[in-house]
C-alpha cells in the first residue's frame, strides 16, 4: 500500500462533501482503520478522500458501478478519472476541485443507492434475521 495523500486541502474539501452526504439517509461520517476520514452506510464504503499518491490531492474515491465509471469519465474527463490503484475496484475518483455542488451531489447519492442495495444483500446473505435497514434520517430517529 501506497502513502495516503490526505493534504490539509484535501481534509477541508472532504468536509464540504461530508455535510452533502450526511443530508442522505442512514450516512455516517467515520475513520478508517489507519484514521483517514470516510463515509459510510450502516458500516458500508460510502465515499472517502483518496489515499493513494497515484491519485491526484483533493481527490474524493466514490462508489461507483465500473460501466457508470466509464460513462462518466468519457463525459467528463476533466473532473473523473481513475488509477491503476483504483481501477479493480467499483469506484470513481473525483476531482473536488473540478466538480459543482449540484453535480458532487448527484454522484454521492448514486453512490448513496448503490451502497444501500450492498447493505441489503448482505443482510439477505448472513441469514441472521437482522432487522431491515433503518433509512430514516438521524434526525427523524431522535
């Protein structure tokens, strides 16, 4: 593994992106193992600041399904793109620096959906009678 790439700017970027997504239900704002800032749904990859140096700094890593990754980068390479480090995985890399509010918006809540269905099949895998997903906002839980 790489050194992350987590500058002071990429931290202060990633806060902007943590107040959009924690405007969806169920999102988490948390730390990886190593400390590093990410985003998550009921314990699931959300959306986090990129961590390798083959990634550009104020990058944002979001799930993404690999033929919507295509389509994106195509349509903007200026703002997508992504890494050998990245590419096995079904994510995109975003530049935060590049993309609006409305459309960074857009891509967290695509990634917000893909992350809820990945939830519910491993719920429906585990066989253990969990209840169902809590979508609610946290607000609304208070």
């Amino acid at each position: 593994m790489r050194p992350p790439t987590l500058t002071p700017r990429n931290l202060r970027a990633f806060k902007a992106v943590t107040a959009i997504a924690l405007t969806l239900p169920g999102v988490e704002a948390t730390t990886r193992y190593d400390g590093s800032p990410v985003l998550r749904v009921h314990g699931v990859f959300l959306a986090a600041p990129a961590r390798y140096q083959s990634a550009e700094p104020n990058t944002l890593v979001v799930r993404c399904e690999f033929n919507d990754r295509e389509l994106l980068i195509a349509d903007a390479p200026d703002i997508y793109y992504v890494t050998d480090d990245y590419e096995r995985y079904p994510v995109v890399l975003a530049r935060l620096g590049s993309i609006g509010r409305e459309a960074l918006r857009d891509l967290l809540s695509v990634s917000w959906r893909l992350t809820v269905a990945k939830t519910r099949q491993g719920r429906e895998r585990d066989g253990r009678g969990r209840r169902p997903l809590d979508l609610a906002p946290s607000s609304a839980r208070r």
